[in-house]
C-alpha cells in the first residue's frame, strides 16, 4: 500500500463525490465484489481511502438510520486489499461512539471487521452479519 493514505469523508452532496465515487458505483466489478450495488443514499457518510496523489485505493459508506448505523459497501481497489482494515477502522473511530455498527460482509473481509471488535452473530453461505458495539464517549 502507498506511504500514510489518507482517509476522506464525504456524501453525495459534495463536488468531489461523484467524480471520486461515481465510476466505482457504475462499475460491474464492484458491484460482483461487494455481492450488491452499492446505493449512494443521501443518509450515507462515504469514507475514501486515498494516496496523496489523489489515488482511489478503496472505500465504505456508513449509512445512519433512524435505529441503526451500517458499514455498508466495503470496496478496495485489486492490489490493495489491506486498505481495508483502516477503512474499517476509520468507521469505528468516526462513528463508533454513540451506537452499535452493523455490516453485512463476505466471509474474506470479514476478519478485518474483527480485528476491528465486530463480532459474528450470523453467516450465510457466501455472507457474514457482524456487529460492533458502540464504545461510549464519557
């Protein structure tokens, strides 16, 4: 992975998501990899992976519900999969503070979800359903 990629938040209201996020949302490779469409949902917090040039190596929406918040959408660029793990972990210290986290995952991302202090609480054939409780601020 490039030296210290530096992790962004943004939503689909910002200039610069559509042309960061949007050829990643049309794309049919990622769509097989995350198993779904990832929806660019207005409720959605998206936070991009990115090296200094500007460089997409990977990203996740964090989707904040009226009763639960989601780590959705978990993509990285082939050759970059250990983006992963500080993407994950970026969620967590951005919003792990005041409620639970849940994510829907294939099974071979979901241990950067662990390492992270998600824990399993369903599997599916092909998905793992983990949750990661909030640490409250004092």
């Amino acid at each position: 992975m490039p030296k210290h990629p530096k992790p962004v938040l943004m939503t689909q209201r910002d200039p610069a998501f559509y042309p960061t996020i949007g050829p990643f949302l049309a794309s049919r490779a990622v769509h097989k990899a995350l198993g779904g469409v990832p929806w660019d949902d207005a409720t959605k917090t998206w936070i991009v992976l990115r090296t200094a040039d500007g460089t997409v190596l990977g990203f996740c929406g964090v989707n904040q519900l009226a009763r639960r918040t989601d780590l959705e959408s978990l993509y990285t660029v082939p050759g970059h999969e250990e983006a992963a793990g500080q993407l994950v972990r970026t969620a967590v210290k951005e919003f792990g503070h005041d409620r639970d986290l849940h994510a829907t995952v294939r099974h071979e991302i979901a241990h950067h979800h662990e390492a992270a202090g998600f824990h399993e609480v369903k599997t599916t054939a092909n998905f793992s359903t983990l949750v990661r409780p909030a640490t409250i601020r004092t």
